[in-house]
C-alpha cells in the first residue's frame, strides 16, 4: 500500500491530475466580476457622500445667514459656507447655492437651497447613469429679539 502525501490524491493504484488549470479558470472568470462590484459600490457610495454633504452644506449656509444682520450680508455669508463645505469633486461636482432672503426679519427666517451632481469620473469601467443631481433645502429662523438692518 503506498502511502498518500499531504496535498495528492488517489485514484486507485494512480495519483490523480492536477486541478490547479480549473482554479486558474475560476480566478480569471471572478476577478472581473469582483472588480466591477467594486465600482458599483464606490459609485453608489458616491452618490451617498453627496446626498449628506448638500444636506449638511445648506443646514450649515442657512445657519450662517440667521446670524447676518442685513439680507445682502446673509446672501453672502451663506454663499461662503455652501461653496466652502462643497469642494470635493468627486462626490459633488458643480455645485450651487441659492439663498431666499425674502422674510429675512427678526422671528422670520432665511431658506437656502445647495445642489450638486455627482460626479462619474474615474468610473467609466461600469459606465454609470449619469449621477443625478442632489438637492436639499434647509430653514434657519431668525432671532425675534435680533436687530437687524433697518428694524428699530
């Protein structure tokens, strides 16, 4: 009787062929696979970051302008934050910030509105839809008690 080594298998009075050629085919069929999944994931992640940085970007514009004490100073000042909170590309690509200063008074509010696409580059091995575009308004409430330009 031989004895059977670490690794070989038997076929009767024979060793058996290696199998190493079908491990080899399988790697090579799932790697590609595997790596699209990847690209799906970083894209839909993507498209995640966008959708909670705008949301963030406009609380944060609309709570900088309920602080100003004149509309046109609001509109800047929110304008400032969106665009600084909305500088990474690849998550938001061209984005835009729109602010409405219409009840801006004590005990009224300021309303501003961030968007931004998300970007596909860097993805165009899965070639993606196009990544929509993410929107999100935010309300800040004025101070009743504030003075504002122009109130007594």
């Amino acid at each position: 009787m031989s004895r059977r080594l670490r690794g070989d298998r038997m076929c009767g009075d024979r060793m058996c062929g290696d199998q190493g050629s079908s491990d080899a085919l399988g790697l090579a069929l799932l790697t590609p696979a595997a790596i699209g999944l990847a690209v799906v994931i970083v894209f839909l992640g993507r498209g995640v970051d966008s959708r909670a940085t705008v949301q963030s970007a406009a609380e944060s514009a609309a709570q900088a302008a309920a602080q100003e004490r004149s509309p046109a100073t609001a509109v800047a000042a929110a304008e400032d934050v969106g665009q600084a909170m909305l500088v990474d590309p690849s998550s938001c690509a061209s984005p835009s910030v729109s602010v409405d200063v219409s009840d801006f008074r004590p005990g009224g509010q300021v309303a501003v509105t961030v968007s931004c696409t998300v970007s596909t580059d860097g993805l165009e091995l899965i070639n993606p839809p196009s990544g929509g575009t993410n929107t999100a308004t935010a309300f800040a409430a004025i101070d009743p008690l504030r003075a504002t330009e122009g109130s007594p």
